[in-house]
C-alpha cells in the first residue's frame, strides 16, 4: 500500500513496532535513526507529517528530527522513483571514467542529477565513495552493487532493470561485470577523467589528492 504523504504512519503494527524499537535503547531517543528508516519504509522517504510524528512519540522536537535526517544521505526528504540509481564518482571510480559514465547515464535518460526521469522509474543521485574501489567503477541501484560498468554497460544495465525488474536482473547477473583491464602508467599520470577537462591540477598534486 503506498501512503500519501500526509497520512499517519505510526498507527497499529507499525506503532506497536515503533514502541518495539524504543524499548531496545535505555534513551527511546537512541530510537531516532530506527524509527527515520521506519518512517522511510514504510512513506518511500522521509515526509514531514511523519517526521512530527517520530518526534512527538520520541519528545523530541521536530528540528531535532529534521537535523538528524538532512545529516545521513541515506534518508531522503523528497519523494524518489522506483529505484535509487547512486553512482560513485570518488577517486577509484573517476579514474576508470565514473565522470564520463554519470553523464552519459543522465544523457540517455534525460534527467539531472538528483531528480527522477519523467516515468519515474530512476532518481539519481552521485556518491561518495561506495566502498567498491576495488570494482570501480560502480554503482547501486536501490543499494544493490553493480561493478566494472562502463558507460554502455550501464545504460544497458539500467534499461534491462526498466524492462525486467531489479530482482531478476541483480539474480541473473550478480553484481559483478568481468574486471577492466588495469590503468596504464600513462593513464594513472593523467589523474581523474575531468569533471571539465584536463589532468589533476597541480594544488591537489601537491595536496596529495592525486
Ligand atoms: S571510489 Fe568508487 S567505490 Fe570507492
């Protein structure tokens, strides 16, 4: 059943559930981050109405329940499609071409990063890094790992979920593309593939970003 953002989400199993959750922490208040991933479960993402409603069973105010919210990524304040797409686009992944990925994957759907495509099947979103460096470059959908994309792969990756569903393509391929071939000591000179163009600039050289 999918809720409208103003109903209240914190009735029946659920509140019995919340009430659950609290008694677990010596401070019900400890329940915040349980209770946000409850409200997000159950709503699609983290929607005011449901915020006041986590505050007044945790006699906290709603600011308290916001600013914890707005802290972790992981909660979204505004409503998303049917699959979170997050691509990585930290240093591992920007040196196997995530730049060039992200924006191909936002070209072919015609979409901004951040926003959802107009059938509402994809929000996007660019992350930090993913904790896959070792398959970069990657990306989630709806935290599900794919590694060693490149731009084709993901954009075929991404219309088979379209088409087939998230379950049965995550089964049928796993996570795992076959690895890419290692950098050349050419292209690990060159740095990042450029957000606008060109290599590492010197300050983050010497800033050891590089
Ligand atoms: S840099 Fe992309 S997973 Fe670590």
């Amino acid at each position: 059943m999918t809720l409208n953002a103003s109903d209240k989400v914190f009735v029946k199993e659920r509140l019995e559930r919340a009430r659950e959750i609290m008694l677990r922490y010596p401070d019900s208040r400890s329940a915040l981050l349980p209770l946000l991933h409850e409200l997000q479960d159950a709503a699609g993402y983290v929607t005011q109405s449901g915020m006041r409603e986590i505050a007044d069973l945790l006699g906290i105010t709603p600011a308290e329940v916001l600013g914890t919210a707005s802290f972790y990524t992981m909660f979204k304040l505004e409503p998303i499609g049917d699959h979170l797409v997050s691509v990585c686009t930290s240093l591992s992944c920007q040196l196997y071409g995530a730049d060039v990925l992200y924006r191909n994957l936002l070209a072919h759907f015609a979409v901004a990063n951040k926003k959802t495509t107009a059938d509402g099947v994809f929000t996007f979103e660019e992350v930090e890094c993913a904790a896959a460096c070792g398959g970069a470059p990657c990306l989630q959908i709806d935290y599900k790992y794919f590694e060693f994309l490149d731009p084709e792969k993901a954009v075929e990756l991404l219309e088979d979920v379209r088409n087939r569903g998230l379950s049965i393509v995550h089964e049928e391929r796993g996570s795992v593309n076959a690895p890419l071939p290692p950098l050349t000591p050419e292209e690990v000179s060159k740095g990042p593939a450029p957000v606008g163009s060109g290599p590492l600039s010197e300050t983050a050289r010497e800033e050891g970003h590089g």
